[in-house]
C-alpha cells in the first residue's frame, strides 16, 4: 500500500490516507458497487471481476488493519512523561495561537515551514514569539509590520477582523495574527486587496505564512474575512444536486409503484424518502450558507 501512494500523483494529492475515511469512501464503494453490480447483469465476466474486487478489498483492510498497522510502536523507548516534557511538546509543536493549525502540522498552511531539524534554533511556536512577541499584537490581532502607521481601531469576531489604520506617511504594512488558508479575504473600506505572506528568512530558514496587507496613506479600515472557496461551493453543489436527485428517483418509483407495492415495503420507501429529502435540505442549507460566506 505504501508503494502506491508514494507513486501514484493523485494519492499524494491527499497526502494522507485518513482523507479517504467518511462520506467521501463511502461514495466511491458505493458508486463502485453500483457500477460493477449493473455490469453483473450483463455479463458473468463481470460477475466474478465484481467478486474478485470484494475479496480483494477485504484482504486490503485486514492487511493494513493487522499486518502494517498504521501506528507503530517502538522498542526501546521511553515513555516517562514529566511537567517539562508535556510543556515542551506543546511550545515546540506547529502550530500557532487561536487553533489556527493542529499541533501535527497536518492542517497547517504551505505557507509554513520552519525547520525543526537545525540545533540551537528556535523551533514551531518560538519562532513567532521570539520574533514577534505575543505584547506587541494590539488585541492579540494585529500590529505594524512595516512603514509607520498606528493602529486605532479594532474590532473582531471568530472569522472576521476589522482594523482602523492610520499612516502616517507612503504607506504601511498591517500584520494580522492569522496563518493564511485559501478562503481568507481582505479589503480596505470595502475593496478587496490582496492578502500577502512574509518572506522566506535565509538567515533563520522559516516561511512563517501569516496574514499581511498593505494599506496606503491618511485613514483606512481594513477587513479580513473568511468565507467559502470555489472547490467546496462546488462540491457542496454536486452533494445538494445528487441528494435531490436521488430524492426525485425515490418520489417517482413510489408513485409509479404505489398500488402494487407491500404495505410493509411501502413503509420502507416512505422512510427512504423522508430521509432523502432531509438529506437533500440539508445539502442545499450547507450550499446556501456557502456562497454567502463568500
């Protein structure tokens, strides 16, 4: 298994195969089975490739579940776990204030990279705090990144930042306490502006990957915000279109088959269609709210 998705480019688009486990694999078995079931029909070849892709499937998952577990344990190491140890792991770990990323490093941004195999140099959290120190953010939110500016208003909900800035000459660069995700917007009094990032540091070898905007002179209100992007409006689109057609083919099968059907397979249509037809409201409320996040 392992050969296969240090080889195959689109299983190294998921990086990891725990973004196979959920609904997702469960639509590909389901649209899989469905496939190689309708071909069963047709032909016996199919039949049997149909049953060769189960048995196949099973001895998969006993092997990765029993064979190469996907935890190993090491001998020979020590599990004394001390006050300074637990400290030490949770300063050291990338991640960064307000749950902006997990503490593996699976959900941060490319836009991070600090090196952590370079003795004697500050490492995950004591990079930002050494270099920017968490009193110099007014709020926790934002500071002066560069130019000369001063920072006179601040407002702040879970996924929304409004700052008023005052330059005082060209131009500035306003900071804001938050590793950037596709999704992020920013504006200045209502135009939307690009969102950059810090540069790469040769002489200290991290990308820190936070929220810069630049703001030109007098006074302006600056927002950052996070809404949806394209790819899940899209998905969630696919997801709401599915769930009312399959919604559609249930309502018509029962009605065609309303007299004809058992009274106890009538129930069991009835409750497939009722759970359809919550499943496909719901697909639609998530869309909604999706476009208007963005």
């Amino acid at each position: 298994m392992e050969s296969v998705w240090a080889n195959f480019a689109p299983m190294q688009f998921l990086q990891i195969p725990a973004r196979l486990y959920g609904p997702f694999s469960l639509g590909v078995a389901l649209a899989v089975g469905m496939l190689l079931d309708r071909l069963a029909v047709q032909l016996v070849v199919w039949r049997r490739t149909g049953w060769v892709v189960a048995v196949a499937s099973v001895v998969s998952v006993v092997i990765g579940r029993l064979a190469d577990p996907p935890i190993r344990f090491l001998e020979g190491v020590s599990h004394a776990v001390d006050a300074n140890a637990l400290l030490r792991t949770e300063f050291n770990r990338d991640a960064w204030n307000g749950g902006a990323a997990t503490g593996s490093g699976e959900f941060t941004p490319v836009g991070v990279d600090i090196d952590e195999a370079i003795p004697g140099r500050p490492r995950g959290n004591q990079v930002f705090d050494r270099d920017y120190p968490p009193g110099s953010w007014v709020g926790s939110t934002a500071l002066v990144y560069a130019g000369s500016a001063r920072i006179t208003e601040l407002r702040r909900d879970v996924l929304r930042n409004d700052v008023g800035v005052e330059v005082e000459s060209s131009g500035a660069t306003v900071a804001f306490h938050q590793l950037w995700f596709p999704g992020w917007r920013a504006s200045i009094d209502g135009t939307e502006v690009p969102i950059l990032v810090p540069p790469y540091d040769a002489s200290k070898d991290p990308r820190l990957g936070f929220q810069l905007v630049y703001v030109p002179w007098i006074y302006h209100t600056v927002t950052t915000v996070f809404g949806s992007t394209r790819p899940c409006m899209t998905g969630d689109a696919i997801t709401a279109l599915t769930a009312i057609a399959l919604t559609l083919e249930v309502l018509v099968h029962l009605g065609r088959g309303w007299l004809t059907i058992v009274w106890w397979s009538r129930t069991g249509w009835i409750v497939a269609s009722v759970a359809s037809l919550g499943f496909a409201s719901m697909a639609i409320a998530q869309t909604v709210f999706e476009v208007s996040m963005s």
